[in-house]
C-alpha cells in the first residue's frame, strides 16, 4: 500500500505532460515489459480457465488504475483513496462472517470521516472517478485472489498485466502518443516497478494466505496512507476528522488481520 501512494504522488507530475491517462498508460506497459521479462510465462502453465481470469483480471486492472489516476486529478490523495476503498470494504463486508462483521462498519466510518461528504462542494467528476475505480478495485481483489489460486508463481500477474497493457492502449494509447517524449517514456520504467510490479505482486501472494474479508479490510490502511503521502509529498494537509478517520481504519485493519488467516489453495493443475 505503501508504494501504491509513493507511486501515485510521483505520478501526479506526470499529469501536465501527458495527462492521467498517460501516467497511467505508462505505468502499465512498463509492468507488462518488466513482467513478460522476468517472469516469462509459458502457455502451457495455464488452464482454459485460468487464462480467462487472467485476462478480466487485466481488464479490471487496467480500469482502476485508468479511473483512480483520473480521480487523483480531480481529488486529494486521501479523499479519492477513501472513496476507491468502497470496493474492497465492500466485499469485505459481504464476505465477512461472526465478528468479522463488525470491523467493516468501523472502518467504513473512517472513510466518511476522511472524505467529509457534509462539506460540499465535492468535485462530482472526481467522485464519479473514484466510484468506478471503487468497483473495478473490488473486482480485481476477488480476480487475484482467483488467479492466485490457480496460477503458481507470478505467471498470472504477468498475463494480467500484458492484458492491462494492452486495454489501456487501446483507450489512452491514441490521446497519449503525440505528447510522450523520450524522458517521460523512459521515467515511466521506475514507475511501473513502484507501482504496479512490486505491490500488485504483493497482494497476490497475500490473497493467497487471507480471506478476500480479511484482505478488503485490511486495505482500509491504504486511504490512511494516502492521506499521509498526501501530506508529505503533495502538501495536502488534513484536518482533525480526518486524522480521526484514519485511527478508525487502523483499527479495523489491526482487526481484521487478527482475525483473517486463509490456507494457501493448491494450484489447478494442466489437463
């Protein structure tokens, strides 16, 4: 989580360059280059099945990171963090059971004490950005953990990924390429291993060991430690519900991750 936020607020300098979507299209086919590289996937690893999550995987990918870099040019860090993190709340909240239940509404009270929806004057764009990255996230936790399951190693995420890549040319690629430059190209390589390589490889080998509960909980950290990047890196300075906030969604991420542990599943196997 903590380099999902570093790489966002370094790629909001990207922003006058070439734009979110660019920022974001850059990231992605640098993963899909450093992925295919090093990873090195072969076909015969996968099932029928398996190639498939793989490839709505990178779909849902390549939406949330599209949308959240859209919203982040809209929003604080922090207040477009916490909008996303109703994806994962909410499946955390579906899936949760017993107790479990409870920590979900915790931490959904921080996230309403972060984003001060009484205020107004809420960029309705930026809102609607985050909303959809907010579903594309919960899709892409359930997708992972899918993956996860029946792909060893990060072979998956290297599908995933090249798919991603490749979705997001077809939407950016044409509004991005007149205005990309040989520095910015290059910028991107560093990027894309802050973010996606090292944390989206992370979490699929925590998805692997959590319930999609426990994990969508323990996200509720992330919109703390935007607010925190926000603060350092983007001089986004919160105020005191919002700090408030953040205890409540480190409570529930303590919470959930004393109560979430989850058998790694053995891998499918290639008829």
């Amino acid at each position: 989580m903590t380099c999902v936020q570093l790489g966002l607020a370094l790629s909001v300098g990207l922003f006058d360059r070439i734009g979110p979507e660019g920022a974001a299209w850059l990231r992605l086919v640098w993963a899909a280059v450093v992925l295919l590289a090093l990873v090195r996937p072969r076909p015969s690893s996968f099932t029928r099945g398996a190639l498939g999550a793989c490839a709505l995987l990178g779909v849902a990918t390549a939406g949330v990171t599209l949308l959240f870099m859209s919203a982040v040019d809209h929003l604080p860090l922090g207040t477009a963090s916490a909008l996303e993190f109703l994806g994962p709340l909410g499946v955390a909240v579906t899936r949760a059971r017993g107790a479990g239940r409870a920590w979900p509404a915790v931490a959904a009270a921080g996230v309403v004490l972060l984003t001060e929806p009484w205020h107004g004057g809420v960029d309705v764009v930026g809102v609607g950005f985050a909303l959809g990255a907010a579903v594309c996230w919960a899709a892409y936790i359930l997708l992972t953990q899918r993956v996860g399951d029946q792909v060893t190693g990060l072979s998956g995420l290297a599908v995933s990924m090249t798919v991603a890549g490749l979705v997001a040319t077809a939407v950016a690629g044409p509004a991005v390429f007149g205005r990309i430059s040989l520095p910015v190209l290059l910028l991107g390589l560093p990027l894309a291993v802050l973010l996606p390589v090292v944390p989206f490889a992370l979490e699929m080998l925590a998805l692997r060991r959590l319930t999609t509960a426990a994990f969508g909980t323990l996200m509720s950290l992330e919109p703390a430690i935007a607010l925190l990047v926000g603060f350092l890196l983007l001089h986004q300075a919160p105020g005191l519900l919002p700090v408030v906030g953040l205890l409540l969604v480190v409570t529930a991420g303590i919470g959930a991750e004393r109560a979430g542990g989850r058998a790694p599943a053995e891998p499918a196997t290639v008829a």
